[in-house]
C-alpha cells in the first residue's frame, strides 16, 4: 500500500511539475472519412506532408464504400489523377478470380463498366460491390502508413481554435486534439468550415441571386419519371385520405404547405436515401427485415399510384458484380425520404442520428410494404420477394449501408461560386483545378397538394451541362479574411443547381487531391490558401494526371461540331440570352459544339433567344442560322436579323435539312458596324412544332 501511495504520489509531481511532451502537430489535417478525404490525405502525403484522417465515421469512403456502387461519372475521360488510380484499383481487384464468388468475370469488364484510361494504358473499372470499395480506401491509407482515428466527432461547440484567421487545431468530442499547419474539411455536411466561422448557404437561392433558370422552386418542371404526371402517373391522385375530400386529411408523406412561387429561394434540401445493396441470389440473400416503428399507412399513396398502373418498381435496380444491385430512387414514391430531412445540415449530432434511424425505417418499411402487403399488386410483390439484403456486405450493420446519401447539406460562400452559368458555359470559369460533366441533377424537394387538389412533388432537375467544365480553385477556399488555411472539396461553393452536378463522387476525389496539392504549395511558401499562386498549382496538378480542360474530342463528343472549327463568327446556343423555358438536347447525330435547345414543343408564344455579337470591322456579313432538322419541329419558325440598316424577318422551316452541310441554312447577306451590336433573334411564335436553336454564323464576304 505503500508503494502504491509513492507511485500516485510520484506520478502526480511529473504531471503538474515535469514539462509534457506537445501534441504532434501535422502540415495537414484532415477532416472526414468521404472519398473525397481519402485522396486528399494520400495526395498531402505523396507531396511529403505529414497528415492525419480525423474521421467521424468508423468506414472510409462516404457514398462510394457505402452503396453507390454504380457510379455517376458523366464523361469519364475528365476523370484523372487519384480519382482515375481509385478506379483503375478497383478494376485490378476484378481481374482475380477471386472476385468473382457468385457470378462469371465474363459479363462485366469490357463491356461499359471497364474502360481505357486517358493514356490508353490505365485500365478503369466504374461498377463495384461496397466492400471492394472501402478494401480499396483502406489499402490507401495502410500503404502510405496515414493515422486515421476513427468514430472522433468535432466539438462543434468549442472544438475549433483558431489565432485571428487562421486555424489552429481541432478538438472531437471524446477530447482528442489535433493541431495542424493546414486543415481540409471532406466531409458531406461541412461542420469544420461552419465552425470555424466561414461563410455557407443552405437550401436553394432563388434564380435572381445568380441569375440561373433551374435554382429556385420549380413547380410545373417535370424532367425525370419521379414526378405524378407523363411518363409517370399519368392519372391524377388525390393527396386526401378518403379520396377528392380535403377535410378528411392528407396522406402521410404529403406536405400541405405552400410549395413557393416558382424561381424563388427557400431553405429545403433535396431527398436523401440509403444507396441499397441489393441482391436476387439465394445463396447470399437475407430476407427484407420488417423494421421497428413499421407502419403501413405511411405507404398508402403508394397504392394509389400502383392503382393507377405504375410499374417500374424496379427500373433502377442497376447492376453491379456478384448478382448484386445498387439501387436507387425512382418514380414518384420511392427509396428517397421527401421532406424529412430539411433541418438535417446544421441539427446536432443527436437530431442527426434520428433523422437517419427515420430514413432506415422508412426505406426498409418500403421494402417489406412491396414484399409483404397483401394490396400490393401480385406481379410486383412476387417479383420483390425474391430480392432480399445482400449477406456479405455491410456485415456489421445488418447488412444495411451504414451511410445515408448526403445529396446536399452546406454549401460553402467562397473566393468564387460555381453556378449553372459556369456549367453551361455561358460564363468562363477561372482557375481550374478539376472537371466535372454528369447533368446538373437534383432530387425531389417537396411533396405537396395542387392548387387544383392533387398530390404533386417538386424540385426534380436534370439539366445536361452540354458536356464537361471546369472547377474553380476559388470554390475550395473561403472568402479572404474568414480562414486562411482551410479547404473545402465536398462542401464546395456553388449554388444548389451547380452542386446538384459538381456533388459526385469522382468529382469529390478529384477536388480532395487538388485541394491537398494546394496545401502543400502554401505550406511550402507560407501562403494563405487563397494566395496559391495557380500556375503553378496548375503546373504540379497536370503533372499528376489531373485533368483541367477538355480537348475538342471530349468537349463536344462524336456529333458536336468544333465551332472554332468554322468560318467567321459563330455564338452557341449556350451563349445565347434565353427568355422562357429551354431544354438541352444532344438527341441528334449532328450539331454546333456540345449540343442544342429547344423549348419543348410549348406553342406558347413565351420563349425566345437572342443570339448577339460585335463585327471587327464594317462590312457585309452572311448570316447563318443552325438547327437540327426532325420531323416533329416547327415548319415556321420566326427568325429576325438585326444589322446596319434595319431588321429583317425570315420564317425557317425545321423540318427540311439545312442546305449548308446539314448543319446550316442562310439568312441572307447584310451590313454591320463595330459600333452596334450584330443580333439575330428566334421566337416559337405561332410555331406549330418544337422551335430548335443551335448556333448562328456571321461570315465576312469578300467584295
């Protein structure tokens, strides 16, 4: 007892008198366990940096070890760097026969799931099972010996301390302290950068805050089948528990708020869901669970939109190796949780945790309601019972993906905000440090009643972006003067419609590895990250695979038309000043540049384009108006010439070839001035068809 009370004594006069060894601090710190973190800590660590995962989850990978196995890559010859090494280690994992425990190696590979990379020699896999994933994520970080300390939660109260703008360490809620030179934030909500006082957006901002088209509310948009309408639900369903009466009470699911003026702004989040891995092999099934808390009556609506014909329960099952699934949202009461989840960004850890556990309970309700509920319709529950959970995956979880989808939370207000102008190239974007390409997409936002009494959802966008486009590096950085040592590839700045494109996976582990490469230069320098100098970011991310413009080849693809290619002066259609509503299109096997728009057969007298320019010198100019040519389009389309001398009015019909190499037809030759602006404008007044803009031509003539 003795001995024991000198050891106490002895052990108390070291720590209060007996200087403690100082936490390390690391050049890098990173904060989340998404896909995007990963890359980000291999890159630091490849460029001789010291760094540290600091992960609030107890997986690596976010969405892409978590069920998102059917990658959204849009075009993948923009996808370089670590992003591209990740998919070219998966594809060597299926290249074992190893990997192939239930099904034949011969139905994948080659065809659209194996690619060759950009230098033809890289080989890429896009479609994989979760474990494969996350085994991949793991031997990342065990090959470049990264710590990684896991199930650590920032302190979102005191947890950030910073001297004036600069931060100095982070704290997690079990006391953990890591301090740091330099500090990346990937994680999917942002709590590092909101913490640390930097500027963020939630929800949507109405179009007039950057003067986008596809932001704000959307009500009468209906682009995808997740909607109660054409190639849909094509009868009309009551929200009401006893059908066309209002006092008997809504269905659960239906919101009876007002759903918003349409293009303004307002503070609801797009749909998340579980990513499911699902699979029909007996050997590997497990049975759909009936979940806690399960209540049948939150799935009456569904009912009625079987009642109504719906089938296509099963139309994003997509396939990934071993007779498994990832599957995905679709139609108008599906996987997605509408509504239930607009107050998840910034709720504390407690409220977060509910909103999960009600999404779990939720989508696996879905799932026993088909598989069990005698009023399903037989066709459609016979089919869903031979589905089950997939037995090898997510083995500590049930067997369910211990990640919801995230699909947007905080949006960080940086040096620069990407918007649907970048996007579509309407408006250059400065910097680049990575690309993305897939469509500008995101989820229903709302459920709510029609002013005409019938169940409706919004906020559905899939917008083409008209092939790919650049990433600023001022969309990784917070404003000057808010934290000068922070990035933010995930939470990135950019409007809602913006990051509903930006938000993917690939894209994520591209702005992680350009991020950390950005680090290192201001390390290296004694920088704030806003004053990297690019070309040399520029510089050190080409020499790593990444890749920051397209060429002509990936930029329009096998139909688009190079316009540096043509005569004089052309402006696309992208470039176009649009009134009413326009729809992207590349339906058609020749076009100008990345593809075309059309207002989608309105009739309404409301849409129109105006195509402008300045001439470099007066003379005389033909003017040349392309369109692709289909039977469906207009045969009177209103087309006015503004030159020199006046205006002249031309009635186009689009349904005959453009006598001009397919592409074009002749407006006519007129004088402009440098002084004036050249203008042609196209109306769907009176037209009696889809009204089609491509691009216009000014080509001097030679007297």
């Amino acid at each position: 007892m003795k001995r024991m009370s000198q050891l106490l004594a002895c052990g108390l006069f070291l720590l209060l008198f007996v200087p403690q060894a100082k936490a390390k601090e690391y050049d890098v710190v990173v904060y989340g366990g998404t896909s995007g973190a990963v890359t980000a800590a291999v890159q630091a660590k490849r460029l001789g940096k010291s760094v540290v995962i600091v992960c609030p989850d107890t997986h690596l990978g976010g969405l892409s070890s978590g069920g998102l196995g059917w990658t959204d890559t849009g075009n993948k010859a923009v996808i370089g760097g670590l992003a591209r090494e990740f998919y070219h280690r998966v594809w060597k994992h299926y290249q074992t026969p190893e990997a192939w425990k239930w099904q034949e190696r011969k139905n994948y590979g080659d065809k659209g799931q194996g690619t060759p990379a950009i230098d033809g020699a890289q080989r890429t896999m896009w479609i994989f099972e979760p474990h494969v994933a996350e085994a991949v994520f793991d031997e990342f970080v065990k090959e470049y010996k990264i710590p990684v300390y896991r199930d650590e939660w920032l302190d979102r109260k005191s947890g950030v301390k910073k001297a004036g703008d600069r931060i100095a360490s982070i704290t997690t809620l079990s006391g953990k302290t890591f301090s740091g030179k330099m500090f990346i934030d990937a994680t999917y909500e942002g709590d590092l950068m909101a913490t640390a006082g930097v500027s963020y957006h939630v929800g949507r901002e109405a179009n007039s805050v950057y003067g986008e088209e596809w932001n704000g509310v959307q009500t009468g948009v209906l682009h995808h089948r997740h909607h109660f309408g054409p190639n849909a639900v094509k009868e009309k369903i009551s929200p009401y528990k006893v059908p066309g009466d209002p006092s008997s009470g809504l269905l659960p699911r239906i919101s009876g708020a007002d759903p918003g003026k349409y293009g303004a702004g307002d503070k609801k989040i797009q749909a998340y869901c579980f990513r499911m891995c699902l699979t029909n092999h007996d050997a590997n099934r497990v049975p759909f669970p009936k979940p806690e808390g399960y209540d049948p009556a939150q799935y009456e609506l569904l009912l009625r939109i079987y009642a109504a014909g719906w089938r296509q329960t099963f139309a994003k099952f997509d396939p990934i190796p071993n007779f498994k699934t990832d599957t995905n949202n679709h139609g108008p009461m599906s996987t997605d949780n509408i509504g239930y989840n607009y107050d998840y960004p910034e709720a504390s850890y407690a409220r977060r945790k509910e909103i999960i556990k009600e999404h779990e309970t939720y989508q696996q309700g879905w799932l026993y309601f088909i598989a069990n509920d005698p009023r399903v319709p037989a066709e459609v529950q016979s089919k869903m019972q031979k589905w089950g959970l997939a037995k090898d995956e997510f083995t500590d979880n049930g067997n369910w993906p211990h990640q919801l989808y995230i699909r947007e939370a905080r949006r960080m207000i940086g040096e620069f905000v990407m918007t649907e102008n970048e996007l579509l190239k309407k408006k250059p974007t400065p910097d680049s440090v990575g690309m993305g390409s897939y469509t500008m997409d995101s989820h229903n936002v709302q459920r709510y009643v029609t002013p005409e009494g019938y169940v409706q959802n919004e906020g559905d966008i899939g917008v083409s972006t008209r092939g790919p486009y650049k990433i600023a590096y001022g969309s990784l950085v917070p404003k000057k003067g808010e934290c000068a040592n922070l990035l933010v590839p995930v939470c990135v700045s950019s409007s809602h419609i913006a990051f509903g494109s930006i938000r993917m996976e690939p894209v994520f582990m591209i702005l992680g590895h350009s991020a950390a490469t950005a680090a290192a230069i201001a390390l290296d320098q004694q920088l704030d990250v806003q004053d990297v100098p690019y070309e040399q970011l520029k510089a050190q991310l080409i020499k790593e695979g990444q890749v920051l413009e397209a060429p002509p080849e990936v930029k329009y693809g096998s139909n688009g038309i190079n316009p540096e290619t043509l005569k004089g002066i052309v402006v696309d259609d992208s470039q176009a000043k649009l009134t009413g509503h326009w729809t992207t299109s590349r339906s058609s096997k020749k076009y100008v540049a990345s593809g075309y728009s059309h207002e989608s057969n309105t009739k309404d007298g409301k849409a129109a384009a105006r195509f402008e320019t300045k001439v470099p010198q007066a003379g005389r100019y033909e003017v040349r108006y392309a369109y692709p040519p289909n039977t469906n389009r207009s045969s009177q389309v209103k087309v006015t010439i503004h030159h020199a001398g006046g205006t002249a009015a031309k009635t186009i019909n689009q349904k005959e070839k453009p006598p001009l190499d397919g592409v074009f037809v002749s407006l006519g030759e007129y004088e402009f001035t440098p002084d004036q602006q050249a203008v042609v404008e196209v109306s769907n007044a009176d037209a009696n068809g889809y009204v089609i803009i491509d691009a216009v031509q000014w080509i001097p003539v030679k007297e």
